[in-house]
C-alpha cells in the first residue's frame, strides 16, 4: 500500500545539560535530514534508518560510534540492532570495540548471513569478511570520556548508587516508513557508563531498543536498559499498537509502565504504518526530530511526564 514517507530519529533520553542542547538538536536534524531524503527518492525504509544512525554514530555528541561512553575499564563497547518490518529480517551486534558504525555491521548480518546476533570478536570478524574496515579500540575513544569515567569513578565509592540516577544516555535512534509502506527501525549505542564488560543493555535486543513490524509499528527506545530490557519495551509498544492504540498514546503508556512497574527511566519513539508519531519519555529531555512532506520538527522536550 503506497504510504507518505516517515522518518523520526531520537539522540538519546537523559538530562541534557542547557549547553549541550543545541549540539543534539543539531545532530538530531542533520541525521533526519540524511535519513529523509532516501526516503524521498523513494528509497527503503531499512536504509533510510541505516543512513540516518550512521550520522549520529559518526556525531561525538552521542553515545555511538567514536564518543561513546567508557566501560569499567575504559573501553568503547558497542551494541547495535536493525529491523525490517516487512520480512522481520533483523541484525544485532554486541559488546564490539572495533567497528566505527556498528549498524552497518548490523545491516549487512540482517541481509548476508543466517544469523540474527553476533558479538564480540565473531561480529568483528564477520563484519571484516564483509568488508567494513576495523579499526582500534583507542580510535573510538575521545578526551571528553576519558574525564568523565574518571569523575564518576572518583566519585563512585560515595555514592553506590550512582547506577541508578538519570545519568547521561545519548544512545540513537531511528524508525521509518516508505513509500511502499514498510517500516524499519535502527538503535545504536555505547551503553552506560562504566558498565562492566561484556554487559549488554537493552538497545541491540529485539523487542527491547528496537522492533520494526508492518503489522503494528516500529520503535527504537533510549534509557536504563536494564529496566527497559525487562519489560521487552519495543515490542510492549508496537503491540498496542496492533490493539488499537494510537502511537501517541502507546508511547506514553511505555514510559508510565517503564516508571510504574521498575521505576525506569527512558524514552521511546514509535510510528505506525499509516504514519502517526509517538514520542515520549519521562527524563528532563530527550532529543528527537521528524520529517516528512511539509514537516520538519527538532526538539529535546515532548511529552514530558
Ligand atoms: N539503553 C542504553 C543502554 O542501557 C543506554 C541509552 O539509551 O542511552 O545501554
């Protein structure tokens, strides 16, 4: 069925200081714009998302790509998933410290092999076979985040609960729809800070950051992953969705169900086929932009609860 192209992207849901909004609104704009125009030339869905999370990995603004956060050991660990609505094709990546773009690795395990998920060295190794060049752990890293670990480690032993503040997440985001009427949705990320290796949050788990189905909607969620996994908060939403719920309201329900049932905090974008938008959180902010004919919209307040 021939649709009005979508596309929503989000920067990530947390406390985003004054003085780093313009950066993410900017980011924001600048990787709906890229991800816009494939699906203006009538391109798909899935490379729309694909173009659009690129931009944002390769933006040290966000927890993606070079500039993410540092684990424990100061380390760049990377985990990224991508969805097609139409085939419920999907490719996930986990715990990888050499790929720049971890959603091409991704894309090209959603359309090239067998499996669904790949971590670690096996998804380095595939993504090498499939010709994206690695690169070294220390080209992730960046100044910025080498400070930050160390504040929040000096500071740790003071506050054992520092885990569970609204600490900063800027993990990406991005769902579309086509002009064939399909949906794919994108995420990518960095995870938490100081997260112990190996540790996987929700945002590369399907059905948890990310879902993409034609027969309900896609989304690509942001936050506490670990709350956010346990609820399978993705997939929680594009089900309303599929019993009727506007996406605007299925948004908001995830984000009162994240904070009501596991006090989580976090953010979600949602679309449906027919194009309706959701975007909710229930951090001080979370950055996110629309395209679509006639419309361009940024911002890093909505929906606040
Ligand atoms: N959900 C991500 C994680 O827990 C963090 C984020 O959204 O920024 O890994």
């Amino acid at each position: 069925m021939p649709s009005n192209p979508v596309l929503v992207v989000h920067g990530g849901a947390w406390a985003i200081p004054d003085d780093m909004v313009e950066a993410h609104v900017n980011g924001v704009r600048q990787a709906a714009g890229v991800g816009w125009r494939v699906l203006e030339r009538g391109g798909s869905a899935l490379d729309a998302v694909e173009e659009a999370v690129v931009v944002m990995e390769n933006d040290e603004t966000f927890d993606a790509g070079r500039g993410s956060f540092l684990n424990r050991e100061g380390k760049v660990q990377l985990d990224a998933l991508i969805m097609e609505g139409l085939t419920l094709r999907a490719g996930g990546v986990g715990c990888v410290e050499r790929i720049r773009n971890p959603i091409r690795a991704a894309r090209k395990i959603l359309s090239d092999s067998p499996h669904v998920y790949l971590v670690a060295e096996g998804a380095e190794q595939f993504a090498r076979e499939h010709g994206l060049a690695l690169c070294r752990n220390e080209d992730l890293i960046i100044p910025r985040e080498i400070e930050r670990l160390r504040n929040l480690q000096a500071r740790l032993g003071l506050e054992p609960n520092l885990f569970v503040e609204k600490t900063s997440v800027d993990t990406v985001g991005a769902i579309a729809l086509d002009r064939g009427g399909n949906l794919a949705a994108a995420t990518s990320t960095g995870g938490t800070l100081n997260k112990a290796p190996g540790r996987l949050g929700d945002s590369s788990l399907i059905g948890c950051g990310c879902y993409a189905d034609n027969e309900s909607a896609a989304a690509s969620t942001s936050g506490w992953g670990e709350p956010i996994m346990k609820l399978v908060l993705a997939k929680w939403s594009t089900d309303r969705v599929r019993s009727g719920s506007v996406p605007e309201w299925a948004a908001k329900e995830a984000i009162s169900r994240l904070e009501e049932r596991l006090q989580g905090h976090g953010g979600i974008i949602l679309l449906d086929h027919e194009g309706r938008v959701g975007i909710a959180h229930n951090t001080p902010r979370m950055a996110w932009a629309v395209r679509q004919e006639a419309r361009e919209e940024a911002g890093t307040e909505k929906n606040a609860m």
